[in-house]
C-alpha cells in the first residue's frame, strides 16, 4: 500500500487553523479565502480518516489528535522558516555590494546621492554620470560621495553637500570655515 501524499497547501492551512483558533485568521494570515481555508482542512481530515477540528460558532478547537498534528507541524513550518531566513542571510552575507548598487542607481537617476568606494563608481564617474562634488577628500570609512552633475546647481542639494562637507571634515580633523 502506498502512502497518500498530503497536500502542504492542506497542512498550512490546517496549522494555522489550529494555532489560531479561526479559519478566518487563518485565511488572513495565508492571504487566501475562508473557503479555501475550510476546504483544505476538510480534504486533509477525509484524507487522513479523522476528525482534526471541532468546529464551534465562530472558532475552531484542535482534537486530540489534531493538537498532536498541529504541534508537529507548527515545528515543522517554524523549522523550514528558519531555514529560509538562514538562506536569505547567507546570500545576504555574499553580496555585500548589493546595497551599494542600489545608491549609485539612484545617484545616476538623479534620485539620490551615494557614499560608496570610488572603485565602484570609476564607470560612471568616466562616462560623466557621477561627478564628487566635494572632491575625493575620503571619509573615515575610505567612502566618497557621489551625486549625478545635474544636482550641483539645486540649492537644496548645495546645503546637503554643504553640511556634509563639513561632518567629513569634522572627522577627518579638519576644521574647514563653513
């Protein structure tokens, strides 16, 4: 006799059913219908041949077994969230200049600025795109700021570099009038 394979759809739903009391919550928190809901609980319970819930007006109570069922599988989906967030953390870990992308899009796009490494930006600082508006006096951190050239003249963007000259200045030790 083979085993029936269960429908994970059928088991997410069923957990969280059980853990929130509601088929309602349940569909909330799965962004799905009560109706999809309670059908996939109904289908697990036929497949299974018991009952998994009590239905009561508005909530629902695990039976005995399905409290069993609903323990297990409330592991089980919390073990297979922190795997993914393990995953997505590790991936994270290996693109550290991810971020650093992101800034200079926007600073090409004229959108924002970025305070990145030059190396990062040597082609777009060779095709004009970027232009270091306070020249390469590198912070702290070895970082310059870069802004597209079309951003000089706007007066809110001459205060922000204006203020921003003089914190770098500040803590590289150079006191600069400003």
């Amino acid at each position: 006799m083979t085993a029936t394979r269960l429908s994970l759809n059928a088991l997410r739903a069923y957990e969280a059913s059980a853990r929130l009391n509601s088929m309602t919550l349940a569909a909330e928190e799965l962004a799905v219908t009560h109706g999809a809901i309670s059908r996939h609980v109904r289908a697990l319970e036929e497949t299974l041949g018991l009952p998994l819930l009590r239905r009561t007006g508005y909530s629902v109570l695990p039976t005995e077994h399905g409290a069993r069922l609903m323990d297990g599988l409330s592991a089980g989906f919390s073990l297979i969230d922190a795997s993914v967030a393990q995953l997505r953390a590790e991936l994270a870990a290996h693109d550290p200049f991810e971020h650093f992308f992101m800034l200079i899009q926007a600073a090409v796009c004229g959108i924002g600025l970025a305070v990145v490494p030059k190396m990062l930006v040597e082609s777009e600082l060779a095709s004009g795109r970027l232009v270091a508006p306070l020249g390469f006096l590198a912070g702290p951190h070895r970082l310059v700021l870069w802004i597209a050239p079309h951003l000089r003249s706007r007066a809110d963007m001459r205060a922000v570099l204006s203020w921003l000259d003089r914190e770098m200045q500040a803590a590289n030790g150079v006191d600069r009038p400003g």
